[in-house]
C-alpha cells in the first residue's frame, strides 16, 4: 500500500480518481517563427481559431457556473473575442512572422500595459487579459489549459497550491477533494477548503508525483492519501458518506450550563454574509474586506466600498458585525498597496502597517465603513490587523473616532500584542485573536510553506500560552479600566471544536469561524459546563507538544468521537 503523510485540514474521508493542476503555461520562446510550410495568412487563420474555441469553452462553462465563477468565466470569454487583441497578434504574424503563440503572447501582454495604464475598470481587465493569453498558448500548442482541470465526473484535484483567482472557478460538485504539496493548516487554501467543507490535506509531499486518474484513498480526519485503497480504504469512505448529519445551530452558542458564547461567521463579501444569516450565524465575527478588493490594481473608490460594506451589513440587520480594515500583504497582496518584491513580505509592510507607506487608502476605507455603518443597523465594531503596540492601537482607535465609529478593536496576530494586551486594551475596547497569523509568528514559521505545517498548529504550547496571556492582559485592562473588554478568536483555531472548548476555557467570550463549522463548534460546546472547560484548559496548558495537548483535550471530550469529529 503506498501511502503519502500531509496535514489534515478540512475533515472527511473519500475515494476518487486524481486530477492534476496543469504547469503554469510559460512564455514562448522569443525567436519562435512560423513553420516551415505554413504561410502568415494560414498562421492567423489557425490563431483565429484557437481563440474561438477558447472563447467557446469558457461560454460553455460560464453557462454550467453560476455567481462569482460564472462571471469570471463571461468576462474571461469576453476578453477572448477581443477584436483589436486578434488583430494586433495577427499583424505580428504577417508582419514580422512570429507564431501565432508568440504573437498572441506579445499582443496580449502590450494590451495588458496598455489597460493597466489607463487605470480604473480597464485595468482590471489585465487579469483577463493574461488568462485569455494563457489559454490561447496552451490551445494552440496542445497543452492543457491553465487553472482547475475540467471534468464531466468527480475528482481528487491535486495541485502544488492554489491560487486566489483559480478558487473562484473551483466547483465543489465536481472536486470531492483538495491535496496540496505546499501549504499550512492556516494558509488561504486551507480555509477555503474548509469554506466549501472539501476534505483537504496540504503539505503532502510527494502528491504531484501521483500520475492522473490514479483512484486514490484522501483521509482529510487523518492526513494520509493512499494511491492504492483497499477494502478498508472502500469501507471507512462508505461510512463516511453515510455519517449522521451534525445537529442544526439553533442561533445560540451555549455550554452545558447555559453560559452564552456567541459564534460568529467568517466572511469576504456580501454573498457569504447571507449564507452565514440563512445558517443562524449569531453576527459576523470577522469581515475580511480585502477579499472583496484582492483582483483590483486600483484603489476602490469610497463610494464603492460603501456599497460593498452595506451588503454585509445588512444580511445582519441589529447584529453584531466587525468589519476588519484592509489586510493586504503575504498570501493576499493587493497590487494597490503592497510591494511583492519585499525579500519576507509576512514580516513585511502588509495589515494596518500599509498606512505608513500609502497614506489615506485606510482613512478612506474607515470613512466608507461608517458610511455603510450609519446607513444600516447593525452593530458595527472596527479592528486592524497586523497591530504589534498600544500606540498603533491609539492611533487606529483615533482615526475611528474621527470617523464617527464607536467600537474600536485591533487583531492580535502578533506575539507582541499579545503579551501587550493590557497595555493595547488601555487604548481600545476588543481584540480579535487571528490564530492564523499568531501561530506563524510565534512559532517563527511561514504558514504557507509545507514543510513547516507542523509548527502551523495552534495546538502548540507556545501559542496556546500567548492566548493564555492575552486574555489574562484583558482581565487586568477591565479592571484598571473598569470597562468591559471582549476578547474574541478569529482564526481557524476557533473552527476546530476541541479548540473551541479551550479556548472557551482560558477566557475568550466570542467564536467567529467559516459559517460550516459552527453546528459542529456550537454541538461540542454544548457538552461541557464553563467549569469543565476551564478544567480542560488548565490540563491542555501543562502540555508540551502540539500532539499531546490536543490527546489530553480529547480524551476529556467523548462528543467528539459520537459526532464523527
Ligand atoms: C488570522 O491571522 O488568524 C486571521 C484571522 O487573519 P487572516 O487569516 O485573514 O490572516
Ligand atoms: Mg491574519
């Protein structure tokens, strides 16, 4: 039995043929001239029709799509029937004799320029542009097209990550599940994977040597991918396709003894926000605004924003909604505001930090949130991320302020900030913990690269005593301060239902998590009393690995394993 080890990082267990992520497509040589034989007329006819039948296959596909990969798909199309893009590759074909894939390559990428250079709505057509491009190539010279494979059946999509613009046209009907080579349990991939609740497993070396149309074995509960199942293989898949459905969210996050913890739903548009409102969510815990904004080279205008933030706000209405400002940077530049030449761009200038370097796009941001804010009723709380001092967080709560909002919070992403909790809860009135990142930089591991997925798990002594002392920094912030201070968790950690229990345990009041996880967060929670937790919390803190305070928390939750969790 062959048998390859990754991370597990969105459960379940099933059986299907591989299908590889094909190679970027690379640029055609530069001297790469017409055949011998074809004439330049011929030559255009054939990049003529290569560009049809691009542009038919993405129609096809946007008609079988629907939202957000439908529309990308229609505009992607759109571009391939690009008149003046034909023409212009066409000249460099009878004009200079180039391929009609070197020329399609030289057209598409001055266009690109061109629009890039003419700013606003036509400069986000360069992403189109350089698709199209692509596509044209890899259909001309007979490789496979670029982005998610396409299948008529299921499949087991393998690929070496995933990038932001390929999640879009990603079709959760079709893959059943996601194998990475790179990535960690809190990288973009890993949560989108558990947004769609496809069993994933990242950094699981060796899966790009597993040939297409392997049928392989993916247990995401477990981490292991075997290219060769079995019966037992075929038996553990069945039951888990047949496993009892969790119980519904009632709208009330609730432990044993009543004590009221609210889950909150994770969101990067107006779209999601609904789906979370038609789960119960109880508010939105964390609004990431730049997943709104990642495929735009420009600055949203405040207008724009405003509308953007009302969609959100209003799934919501008299709800609680904290809405975090642009976090761009690392996994999710924004051509706008980051430099994705920094030599470390996660220690780089990305969060809140961008307001050193590109002055007012935060100060218009806040000023379309309390636009948005004023003209809906929810309750709307503010945070930055990527803060490490009390005097950024002074500052971020002045801006607010100025802005009209009232409830001001930072992340605390950092180890800095949270060892400095108290000082930072002196300046403002929450703190979200981003377990993701505070992983990263307390273990001093980049949490998208594979062979460090280990160290990405905020299971690991080290993180679990930051969050111990965050929450104890607030306690003492209440007291000097004799206000309230509400310390939440963001990050996934928040969506792993044994964690959640700790977490409850060492003091956080508030869960916020991708919307699928919370009936299965809110029906472990349920299980123990706020005593039982803390007692939990105190066990799990004693540990000294990742592996042993995750056995000790779920030796102490039998729900676990009645729930198939
Ligand atoms: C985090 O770091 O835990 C977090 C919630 O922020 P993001 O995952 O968007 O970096
Ligand atoms: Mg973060």
């Amino acid at each position: 039995m062959d048998k390859l080890t990754g991370v597990g990082v969105s459960a379940g267990r099933v059986i299907g043929p591989v299908l590889q992520m094909p190679e970027p497509i690379r640029e055609p040589d530069a001297a790469s001239t017409l055949t011998e034989g074809e004439s330049p007329e011929a030559a255009v006819e054939r990049l003529k029709e290569a560009a049809e039948a691009v542009k038919e296959n993405l129609k096809e596909r946007a008609g079988r799509a629907s939202g957000n990969a439908a529309a990308v798909l229609k505009s992607t199309a759109l571009m391939a029937g690009d008149k003046a893009l034909l023409k212009n590759a066409g000249k460099l074909v009878t004009g200079k004799g180039l391929s009609p894939e070197r020329a399609i390559w030289e057209a598409a990428g001055d266009y690109a320029a061109q629009m890039k250079a003419l700013g606003g709505y036509m400069a986000q057509r360069v992403t189109d542009i350089l698709d199209v491009r692509s596509r044209i190539v890899a259909q001309l010279t007979g490789q496979p097209a670029p982005g998610i494979p396409e299948s008529e059946t299921e499949f087991v999509l393998v690929a070496e990550d995933l990038a932001p613009a390929d999640t879009a046209t990603l079709d959760p009907a079709k893959v059943i599940a996601l194998v990475t080579s790179e990535g960690g349990p809190q990288a973009h991939t890993a949560i989108l994977a558990r947004d769609l609740g496809l069993p994933a497993i990242v950094a699981a070396n060796g899966a790009l040597e597993i040939p297409n149309g392997t049928t392989v074995y993916v247990d995401a509960t477990d981490g292991t991918v075997v290219t060769t199942p079995g019966e037992k293989e075929y038996r553990l898949a069945q039951a888990y396709a047949n496993r009892k459905p969790l119980p519904e969210f009632d709208g009330t996050g609730k432990l044993a003894d009543g004590t009221q913890i609210p889950l909150y739903s994770n969101v990067g548009n107006g779209k999601a926000a609904q789906t979370a409102a038609e789960a119960k969510a109880e508010g939105i815990g964390l609004f990431r605004t730049e997943f709104a904004f990642l495929n735009r080279d420009e600055e949203p205008s405040v207008e724009e924003q405003t509308v953007e933030y009302k969609t959100v706000f209003d799934a919501f209405p008299g709800r609680h909604i904290v809405v975090r400002t642009l976090d761009a940077g690392a996994d999710k530049p924004l051509p706008f505001l980051t430099d994705t030449s920094e030599p470390n761009p996660a220690l780089g200038v990305r969060g809140y930090r961008t307001d050193w370097t590109s002055p007012g796009v935060l100060q218009r941001q806040i000023e379309a949130i309390a636009a948005a804010a004023k003209d809906s009723t929810a309750d709307v709380w503010a945070m930055a991320p990527m803060i490490s001092t009390a005097p950024e967080a002074h500052d971020f709560s002045a801006m607010l302020e100025e802005a009209g909002l009232k409830t001001h919070g930072v992340m605390v992403e950092t180890p800095s900030a949270a060892v400095t909790s108290r000082d930072i809860l002196h300046e403002v009135d929450f703190v979200s913990m981003g377990t993701n990142d505070l992983t990263q930089y307390t273990m001093a591991a980049d949490r998208l690269l594979g062979p460090l997925a280990e160290l990405n798990n905020p299971w690991q002594p080290g993180v679990l005593r930051m969050i111990d002392l965050t929450v104890r920094g607030a306690r003492q912030a209440e007291e000097e301060t004799g206000k309230a201070k509400s310390v939440s968790v963001c990050g996934e950690a928040a969506a792993d239902p044994a964690l959640a229990v700790v977490l409850v345990g060492l003091g956080v009041n508030a869960l916020s998590m991708n919307t699928r996880s919370i009936p299965a967060v809110a029906a472990v929670l349920k299980s123990v009393t706020l005593e039982k937790a803390q007692q939990i919390a105190v066990q799990v803190l004693d540990a000294r690995s990742a592996e042993n305070a995750k056995d000790v928390a779920r030796a102490e939750l039998p729900v676990l394993d009645e729930l198939g969790l």
